[in-house]
C-alpha cells in the first residue's frame, strides 16, 4: 500500500473486505489484526493497520480495544464510538506530552540512569 489514503484497486477490495470482517464485531468480541492479516494471506499487520487507518479517515467506526480481548470492532452506536475516541484522545495528549518533555530535555541534565546503581566492575 503506498502511502496512507491512497487504495490501489487491489488494496480496496481488501478494505471492503477487512471491513466486512470488522462490521460484525463487537466490543466483548473483537478480532485481532494479526487473525485479519493471516486471513489475507500476510505475515504481519502492518498492510491491515494501513486499511484500518483509511477506512478510519473515511469515516466508519472502526474501534480497537484498550485491553483484553484486544483487536477491532464496529462501535454499535454513537456512545460507543465516544467512549473509544475520548480513550484515544487522552492516549495522544499523554503521547504530546512525552514528546514535549523529549524536546525540552537537554542532554547535561541528569537523568534517571543517573542515579541507578552501576554494575560492580570490579567483581568482573
């Protein structure tokens, strides 16, 4: 798949298809990724997180569960598609702010490593 948003014919009979699949999921019983990329005929989920992404940006409610079981389900109505999108919100405000705190860093500052024991060289 080349680049996201862009569906080759191939790649969008695969998303109708992984939608398909999707579509009749629930909450209590998602299906994972890697069940989806195997059913596909691929070795690791990188091409079905791609489709889910684009699906996604077109609007439909695909939803990933936060714990187990884990994988992807159709929310069954607007409050569940709330309820998954204020999960995902905070993760990215929790992800922004780490990122923050990486831009901020200066590399003199002592950090955790700092001030974790160092292994006793002289036992070697």
């Amino acid at each position: 798949m080349s680049g996201r948003g862009n569906l080759t014919a191939y790649n969008t009979k695969l998303a109708i298809k992984v939608l398909q699949r999707i579509r009749v999921r629930t909450k209590a019983n998602p299906v994972k990724a890697k069940v989806l990329a195997l059913e596909f005929g691929y070795r690791d989920t990188r091409v079905i997180t791609q489709v889910v992404a684009v699906l996604r940006d077109s609007g439909e409610w695909i939803c990933a569960t936060q714990e187990e079981p884990y994988g992807y389900y159709y929310a069954d109505n607007r409050a569940q598609l709330e309820e998954y999108l204020e999960k995902e919100h905070e993760r990215v405000i929790e992800q922004l702010a780490r990122h923050k705190k990486q831009r901020d860093f200066t590399p003199k500052e002592l950090t955790l490593l700092d001030f974790m024991e160092q292994p006793n060289q002289e036992a070697a």
